[in-house]
C-alpha cells in the first residue's frame, strides 16, 4: 500500500504525539498537565485515545510511579525524531533566499578544542553572518541521541562503535595525559619514577568506565599504578580539571588542551610519557534530516577542510 492508502496515518490524532512526548519527557501526567496548561484529565484520555490507536500499552500507570514501556520507548524515539523534521520546515522553505539564512545547532561534549573546526566556523560566520548558533554541552552519549532523535544540527563527541544510521567523521585527534594539581607532592618535579605514582589517590571521566569511549585512558591510571577507587568522577572535563587542581586526585586530560595550564602553573604533567592513549573526536549527522540549504553550507565547509587537513595536522599531540 502506499501511503495515502495505510489507515494508521490517516486515523492518527497527531497532537497526541505531542502530548506523549510531553509526558515521558516531564516523566509524569499531571506535570504534563500542569506544563502544557491542561487539566490531568485531559492528559490522561490523549494518552488513553494514542494507546488505542497504536494497540499498545505505552506507560504503565500506578500510584506513585510513572514507566515507559518498551512499545512507549519505541514511539518516543520516533515522535522526537518527527517533530525535529517538522521543526526544520521554516528553513528548508526558504531555501530560495539568495542569502543564506536560519539556525545551526550544535551538541559537544565538553571541552571540543580545535583550532581546525573553529577556523572553519569563524569563515562560515563571515561568510554568512544572518546564520545564527547554539552551542549545548552533553555527555557523548546524550550527543548521540539528540542527533538519532533530530534535536540538533551537527553533534561533536567521543563514539565507540555507537548506534546504526549515523554518519561520522573524525573531526581531531587528542592524546591524554595524567596531571597532578599545584599543591601535589609531585608538582613542579622532573625524572618522577613512574613507581612514585603507585596507590595515588585519582580522579576520572564516567566514560573510562568499561565499554566507554575513554576506557583507554581507564587503562592509562593503571599502567600508572594510580589507586583503584575513584576519589572523584565527572562527565565535564571543566570539573574533572577542577578535582585536580584542588588536590583530590590525579586525573588524565588532553594533553593539548592542559597545554595552557601548565604553562600557568595550575597542572604538572606526571608519567607516563610515552604510548599516551589517543581519542577521536567526531562529527556526527543524521542522515534522515532533510538539510536546509545553510546547513548544507556548513558540511560541505567542514567537507572541504577534512580533504584539505591531513589527518596528521588534526591530530594533537
């Protein structure tokens, strides 16, 4: 059948999409209510009229407990997906403007340092400076899902392997280093003995964590000898350096991005030196978004300095 021909489309309320994803997102029907200005009842039958339609339970609904079900999860997923499209919609329809105008939204994980992508933003802003920019700060794994699910423009984060049906590129490489703060034993010292190192209290990334993206830099505190609980740990790299400066552990950083606080005297870099872990950085698409015409500006500007950039250059040492 084609589409004009399948029921399901056509028999579909599509503000009940909307008030579904109001609902898993406020996590609940009355604070669904109480956001989209409507009385609890009314929630409670939109959601009851959607699970009619679908022929699925989608929450289970108890006293004091709020679950999306597996079906509801599905359908999540694919209503944020539909209405990231339906967001995109002004801008692909002015596409005929001579000059290029709209929005790009960009999701990193924290502390993207690049000088090649902020050069290649700095020319795409002068050359078509109606485009305007938002810069959100995620976890990589959050990264990932507000581009499977068309929240945002362009992601740029860590991946290991990663979900199907995104396209990737490797934007830079970085290397990692461990670093004490000013106040450690070992700040400011040279030929520190790797052995000096060992049951060092130390702190790290959530995703060092088994099977996470920066599990090599895990890798990287044991080779140290460095104490096997955490005495601290965060997905910002903003407040990983701030658990090493203020003494609570030895942590690893990119090696180019401590470049500048060493300099200043606020980190010391500690062995080892040689065979540093190394991490790609992506750049991350969705393939199913339509892109409106500046965006496509945008990767094909990206396009252009990845070809002209050997890797070599992009890579941080």
């Amino acid at each position: 059948m084609n589409r004009y021909e399948q029921r399901f489309v056509w028999n579909l309320d599509w503000n009940l999409l909307r008030t579904f994803m109001v609902v898993v997102e406020q996590k609940g029907i009355s604070r669904a209510a109480d956001f989209l200005g409507l009385k609890q009842p009314t929630i409670s039958s939109a959601l009851r009229r959607l699970e009619e339609t679908t022929g699925q339970r989608l929450v289970n609904r108890k006293p004091n407990r709020f679950q999306v079900t597996d079906a509801g999860r599905v359908l999540y997923a694919e209503c944020a997906a539909i209405f990231g499209s339906v967001a995109q919609l002004p801008a692909l329809m002015e596409a005929d403007q001579k000059e290029l105008s709209g929005h790009i939204g960009f999701v990193l994980a924290s502390h993207v340092v690049s000088p090649h992508f902020d050069a290649v933003l700095e020319a795409y802003a002068n050359r078509y400076p109606r485009v305007t920019f938002s810069m959100t700060v995620e976890q990589s794994g959050a990264v990932v899902t507000d581009i499977l699910q068309n929240r945002a423009s362009f992601g740029i984060c860590l991946m290991n392997g990663g979900p199907g049906g995104l396209e990737r590129r490797v934007l830079f490489r970085e290397f990692f280093g461990l670093y004490c703060g000013p106040r450690h034993r070992l700040f400011g010292r040279n030929n520190i003995a790797i052995g000096e190192l060992a049951d060092e209290p130390s702190v790290a990334f959530q995703t060092e964590n088994d099977g996470g993206p920066l599990v090599s830099v895990g890798r990287l505190r044991e080779r140290a000898g460095l104490a096997a609980g955490l005495n601290g740990q965060s997905s910002s790299l903003a407040e990983v350096r701030r658990m090493i400066v203020a003494n609570i552990g030895i942590g690893a950083l990119p090696v180019h991005v401590a470049r500048k606080d060493v300099r200043l005297g606020e980190l010391w870099q500690v062995p080892p030196f040689s065979q540093l872990p190394m991490v790609e950085i992506f750049l991350v698409t969705n393939p199913r978004r339509s892109l409106p015409p500046h965006e496509v500006a945008f990767l094909e500007m990206i396009d252009e300095m990845l070809e002209r950039v050997p890797m070599e250059e992009r890579t941080y040492r």
